[in-house]
C-alpha cells in the first residue's frame, strides 16, 4: 500500500529529512550537556537537590548554553521549512538527480551551520552556511508554486 | 480519492499528530492567561491602555510566563520532529499494533511533560517524560531510514 | 507518479502551505536587518572586525531586535501547525471552496499579524489576527479528527 514509499525520490527524501531532524533532536542533550558542565539551569527544581549555595550560584543563564539554545532555535526556523516544503517538492516529481543535489546541499549547509555556531567559527562561515540552506528551500519552493499554484 | 485517510495505520498517525499538535496550540491561550494574572507584557501596546504606572509596571518578564514558554518552546522543539518522522513512519506501512504504542506513548509522555513542567514537579520527572517522547521518535526514524535509505 | 498533486485540493494546499512558509523565512533576513541598523548582535564573532569599542557597544540587545524575533517565533507556533494539520485536512478530501477559504483567512490573518506585530499597531489588531489563525487550524482540526479518529 504505501506507494510513496516505493519512489526514489519519495525514499530520498525521506533519508534526508530524517537525517537532518536527527541532527535537530540532538541539540537538546548537547543543550542539557552545556547546563551541567557549566552549571547553569533555567528552572528551581533542576537544582533542588544541592546545597542552598550551589543551588543559587547554578540558577543562571551561561554564554554557552545560550549559544546552544540559539543554535537549535535556527534549526527550527530552517530545517522544519524544508522537511515540509522538501515534502511538496518531493510530491512534484523532480528528476531523483536534482532532488538529491538539493537534500544534500541543506544537510550539508546545516551540518558546517552547526559547527560554526558551536566552535563559534569566525564569520561568514555560520551566515554563509545559513544562506545556502535557505536558497536551497527558496528553489524548492519556486518548484512546488510552479507546479501546484492554485490560489 | 484519499486513499491514505483510509488506511488504519495513516488515520491513527492522523489522529495522534492532531491531539498533540492541539496540544501544543494550547500553550499560547496558556501563556496569554499567565501574563493577564502575572501582569507581565513583552510589548508596549500590550499595556497602552494602562495607566502610566500600571504600564511601567507591567512591561517586564514574570517566571512564570517565562516557564510557559519554555515548556512551549520544548513541544515545538519535540512535537514538530515526532510529527514529521511519524508522517514518514506511517508511510512505510508498520504494523498497526506497533504504531500504536509509538503514538500512545509520545502523546502520555508529553502529557507528562507538560504537567511536571508547568508544576514544576521534582526531577526526574520531567527529564525522563521528555526522554521517552524522544526515544519514540528516534525509534520510528530507524524504521524510516531501514525502508528508505537513499543517499 | 504523484497523483496527490493531481488533485486540486491538494495543489491549494501547496500553495498556501508554501506562501505562509516562505513568509516566515523572510522573518530571519528582516532580524539580520535590525541587527545590522540597530547594531545589535548576539555573538562575539558577528562583531570580531569591529573595533573595540563598537565591539563592546553593539554586543547587546535591542527591543526592535527582539520584537522580530518574538515575531518570528510566534509564526513557528502558527504557520508549523497549520501546514501539518492542514496537510492532513487536504487529504481528507474536503470541498476546493470549503478548503479555499480555510487556507485564505490563514494567510491573510498571518499577513496582518507580522503587520500589527512589526509596526506595533494598537491592540487587539494582533490579538485578534492571531486568534483568526488559531482558530482556522482548530476547525481543519476539527474535521481531521472527524474523518480519521483511531485511538
């Protein structure tokens, strides 16, 4: 029965999706790695069980799991547009080439996104980076209006 | 012609992803509610009306609106990825029964979720609710990218 | 192949679903803009060629800066739910005009609230945008759950 399933560049899809939510997902246990190597929780009862000194001292924010938060904040703003447009595109029937030349290039895009937001890389690695994944979005949504435009 | 809504699978991962989709809608009235009884604004026109010193007052960040947002930020940070993978697990035709405990368990644990947040319940309460809704999810993008994998 | 496309409830969809994303993409380049005007950064390293003393200086926030990214915010929490839950209503096979007019009073009450929200017009012009939306997800969730409910 499910015959999406049975297209390469349904299952294409699908791969590069799934591998870029993964890449988002894992920014929460790197977010939670920064509160507890650098101390700093965001709630009372993530600090309940120390001692009333370390409990005052660690209920803070840190440069460097704000960073994190904003890292994975760009994901959302960019890789969930392009798993839902990607999913349209994928729906026109691109050729499998082109297809796959615009989910790599955005997996690709937000991988080095990734590291340069983290290694706090110097710019215009993050904005470059950013921009590529974007434009990669930008034509696939040139496509799907191209393809399915009824207003 | 919609040949998926009548498959049992695809109208279970249909109904699942609308109630806790709903779910997270409901974070916003929420977030609303708390910064009327907390009187705590993010923007000026949202005291305009206010007395000078009511307003003054007013335009500032509460805890508690800022725990509802957090908690908000988390469902999008979470429910999003469950939706999107489970759109393609649904697609590649898993047994109906197994599906089930998928959905089941990522809607009770951010149920949970929600609670031991917005109660600010004792750890781990929280920590273990969100690990299991993401087990869920890493769990159906291993069927995904088991059936699909082209790279 | 992709017959869902065929369809023109689907191909509404489409066009919709990709005009209200695209609208909230463009809310990141519109931050860059404030950052870059308002000298506003986040990062040490957008500010590393800058002399020291405008390095010091515009390593701050700005209300103008994080009224757009409240705003952008905001459209995560709107435009993402709708395209899912209107993803699965389009499959439902509702009426072309009955979806129409779902998709229409969508985007144009997310148009108005970036309006109200970036020219800060008096309230309730994005309370009332804002609800608008809401509440044309709810009534596409309403009938999703009509159609498919397995629990």
């Amino acid at each position: 029965m499910p015959k999406l399933m049975e297209e390469e560049v349904f299952k294409a899809f699908a791969t590069y999706a799934t591998i870029v939510i993964l890449k988002m997902l894992l920014m929460a246990p790197m977010t939670a790695y920064f509160r507890f190597t650098r101390g700093a929780f965001a709630n009372e009862e993530d600090v309940a069980r120390k001692s009333a000194e370390v409990r005052k001292k660690q209920f803070r924010t840190h440069p460097d799991v704000e960073r994190v938060r904003r890292c994975h904040l760009n994901d959302l703003e960019n890789v969930v547009p392009f798993v839902l447009i990607g999913l349209l595109y994928a729906l026109t029937g691109p050729e499998l080439s082109t297809a796959l030349l615009h989910f790599r290039l955005f997996a690709g895009s937000r991988v080095v996104h990734t590291v340069a937001y983290l290694g706090a890389l110097p710019q215009p690695s993050r904005a470059l980076s950013w921009m590529l994944g974007m434009l990669v979005t930008f034509s696939m949504a040139y496509r799907v209006l191209g393809q399915a435009l009824v207003l």
